[in-house]
C-alpha cells in the first residue's frame, strides 16, 4: 500500500510556492504585454530600418538564455551597483522584458495580417490613424495574435521556474525542498506537476474558448 511522509503543512508549502509562481506570471506577463504591444506598433510603422536598435535591444532578451539573464541582471544590480532589490523583483523584471522581446513579434506579426485594402479604406474614410488602429487593425489583429500570445503567456508561466537562481521560492524549488527533506522525488514531482496543470488549464481553456467563439463570428 502506497505511504507518504507528505503532510497538510507541505501541501500548504507547495500552494505557497505555487501563489508565487502565479504572481510573477501575472505580473511579467501583464507589463511585458503592455510593452510588446508599444515595441510591436513602434516596429511596425518606423519600419526594419529606424526600428533597428529597438530590434537590437529585444533580440538580446530572445537570444540569451533566460537563466543567463537572470544571474547576469541580478549580479549586475548587486555587485556593480549595488542595489538591495529583492529576487522576486528581479525576477518580475527579467520575466518581463522577455516577455515583451517576444509580444513584440506577435503584435507585429498581427498588424501586418490585417489586409491593406482594409486598411485603404478605413483612411478613405477618414479615419485617423489612431482611430484606424483602434476600430480595424486591433481586433483584428488581436484574433491573429491570441493563441500566440496564449502560448508565450503559458511558456512564462513554465521559464518562471528559473527564478530560483535568484533566490525565489516558486513552485518548483518548493517542490524541490521537499525532496530533500522527504526523499520522495516521483510522488512530489508529480503533485508539482498537477498544480502546474492546475494553474495553466483554465488559461489555455480560455485560449480555445476565445478562438472558438471570435471564429463563429
């Protein structure tokens, strides 16, 4: 029969780990949108050449490791400036430019799917470019990019397990600690598994329900 050291006070502390890696989620996820959605629009009407620094700055959050960046970030603000910021700070900021290096590209990519005759005819018109963005080009834009966006939102959620190089007790380092101190990796492994699936479930049910409803329209 089936025993466990497990506890109602360690379940507790997985659900704690569990709250931070939700809260770091919510956070990047939500100011690296606002910012990709700004990156994404600049990138798209300054075109490849005056957007090239902008380009330039956001390849370094898609092309570095998202552990490199943490311990370089954290390192940096600490021993060359040396600021006391919390880890979890670092985290959410480090998680939050990466997050808008790759909304950028969704925004970007959801821009130039919507047709220029569309646009065409907005401006004849006699829409203003804000009024343009606003009533054409989000939503329809914005039916191309979600289940992108869904997606990186869900890979956020999972790359938050990094943030324990930076002293962060998420999910995955409380499951951790745990094995250390009851030695049952498999069992705990997979209870740090279903909260993973508890906690992304509803976001990408939601994902789907969206496509499905906006498709019907």
């Amino acid at each position: 029969m089936f025993d466990t050291s497990m506890t109602l006070s360690d379940v507790w502390f997985l659900a704690q780990g569990a709250w931070i890696t939700i809260l770091v989620t919510i956070i990047s996820v939500f100011f690296g949108t606002i910012l990709g959605i700004g990156f994404g629009v600049f990138r798209y009407q300054v075109g490849p050449w005056w957007g090239a620094p902008v380009t330039f700055f956001l390849d370094i959050f898609r092309s570095i490791p998202l552990l490199i960046q943490l311990v370089l970030v954290n390192a940096f603000l600490g021993i060359v400036l040396r600021l006391q910021i919390s880890g979890f700070a670092v985290a959410c900021g480090v998680l939050t430019f990466y997050t808008a290096a790759y909304c950028a590209e969704i925004v970007r990519g959801g821009i130039e799917a919507v047709p220029q005759t569309t646009r065409r005819a907005a401006r004849s018109l006699g829409m203003t470019w804000f009024q343009d963005m606003r009533y054409i080009v989000a939503p329809l834009a914005t039916r191309v990019a979600l289940p992108s966006w869904i997606g990186l939102s869900l890979g956020v959620m999972k790359d938050s397990a990094l943030v324990y190089v930076v002293q962060v007790t998420e999910l995955l380092k409380s499951t951790q600690i745990l094995i250390t101190r009851l030695q049952e990796p498999l069992f705990l492994l997979i209870i740090g598994g279903l909260f993973y699936f508890i906690i992304s479930f509803p976001i990408a049910r939601l994902g789907g329900y969206l496509e499905k409803r906006w498709s019907n329209d």
